[in-house]
C-alpha cells in the first residue's frame, strides 16, 4: 500500500504543479527513491501531461541500468539527471526539476543568489547551492556534473536552467519548491519597484530558516491531496 501511495503522490505533485502553472510542456521530471540505496526510483514517463498523470502512469526505475537498456519510455535529459543524483546521493530520497517562471528568471542574473529579503527568503537563507556553469542539456556527463553541485543543501539554483530541490519525501519537496518560487516571484516583484530593498540581518535570517525547519510540510500536502481527492479523484487510478 506504501509503495501505491508513493505513486499517488507524485501523481498529485504534478497536478498541483500544473495547476500552478509551473509545468513546462511535457519537460521536467520528479522522482521518488523507493530503496533503501536509494538506486531504484521512481519517475513520470516521457510524454505524458503532468495534468494528467495518474499514479499507475508513474515508472520504476533502476539508477544502475544502462541507459541504452532502458528504452523510449523516459526522456534522456531526465535519466541522466535524476540516475545519477539517485546513485551519488542516496539521502535524495525525492528529487523534483522545475522550470518555473520567478525560481528560472533568478537563476538567469548574474548574481542569481535570493537575499533574505521577506520571511518565505529567509526560509533559504545559506541551504542553497548554485551551479553557474550550464553545460547543455542534462545528457550524457552533464547529469554527473549537476549532482556534483548539490553539496550538502536540498536546493540546487541551476543558472540559465532553473531549480531542483532534494527531499525525504514527496510533501518535504513539493512545500521547498512551492516557497522558493512564491520567495522569487517576491524579490523579482520588489526589484521591479527600483526601491532600496530591505534586506534582514544575518542572524534573523538564519534564525527564521531553523525555525521554519521545524514546521510540517506534510500538513500543506495533505490539504492539496483533499482538493484533488474530491475533484481530479482519478489521479489516483
């Protein structure tokens, strides 16, 4: 029943991320590791639009396959990404790619770093690493380089790419990725405004992070599966 309830889940992030409008097309990838080695995971299939996954469209994999061995059913860019984080960083439990619109915009400046500049900010305040050295789509090498970047944070700010946020579980990473682009839209918003910013003071920053650690993204993740159990039930199918 666990192992249904991983795929129902990942089924339900999408459709919100679609709701959202933070799908692109039929790009991006989320996949959820379902050992302990974290090597077989689990990943949305090529082709397939994220307002319309159900969970019995969600495909086991194995990090450890060739990927000539794996065929047409999931896009390249995604195995070679999400493989090769699953192998290296087996704690990566869910791994979810975006390219939402504020999160992508950030990643596009020169300085793509996000400041503690209002509560959602500070929630990230130094749990960022960054990778300013884009190298093509996440083919062949390029995926093993990506997973190189991730360090010790659960958030990867991909410069001229987008984000990809790291997990225990699906609802941990969906809440990241939700506050991050809600904290982008944000700073992008006030930028716009040509006002000096406000920006918070070290200490405050990193006290407001460790106190939003504390707070349970499973209950916002709880509330979204309500909405879709009573009006897209069939997610689950």
């Amino acid at each position: 029943m666990e192992y249904l309830n991983h795929k129902r889940e990942l089924a339900a992030a999408f459709r919100w991320f679609a709701r959202l409008d933070m799908n692109e097309g039929i790009a991006n990838h989320f996949s959820l590791a379902v050992s302990e080695d974290g090597q077989k995971f689990l990943m949305n299939p090529v082709g397939k639009y994220w307002s319309k996954i159900k969970a019995s469209d969600i495909l086991e994999l194995d990090a450890r396959t060739e990927p000539k061995d794996i065929g047409p059913v999931v896009d390249e860019t995604a195995w070679c990404i999400h493989g090769a984080i699953h192998r290296k960083i087996p704690n990566a439990k869910c791994i979810m790619h975006l390219h939402p619109q504020y999160s992508t915009a950030l990643s596009c400046l020169k300085d793509p770093k996000l400041p503690p500049l209002n509560q959602e900010s500070m929630m990230f305040y130094n749990r960022v690493s960054y990778d300013l050295n884009y190298g093509g789509l996440g083919i062949g090498d390029e995926g093993e380089r990506i997973a190189s970047k991730i360090g010790n944070n659960s958030i990867l700010m991909m410069g001229q790419h987008g984000i990809l946020v790291t997990g225990e579980n699906v609802a941990e990473t969906f809440d990241k990725i939700y506050y991050f682009e809600r904290a982008s839209r944000i700073y992008l918003t006030a930028l716009q405004t040509g006002k000096e910013l406000s920006i918070s003071a070290d200490e405050i920053a990193e006290k407001t992070a460790q106190q939003s650690e504390e707070y349970k993204s499973e209950l916002h993740f709880k509330a979204i599966l309500d909405v879709l159990d009573e009006e897209e039930p069939e997610y689950r199918d």
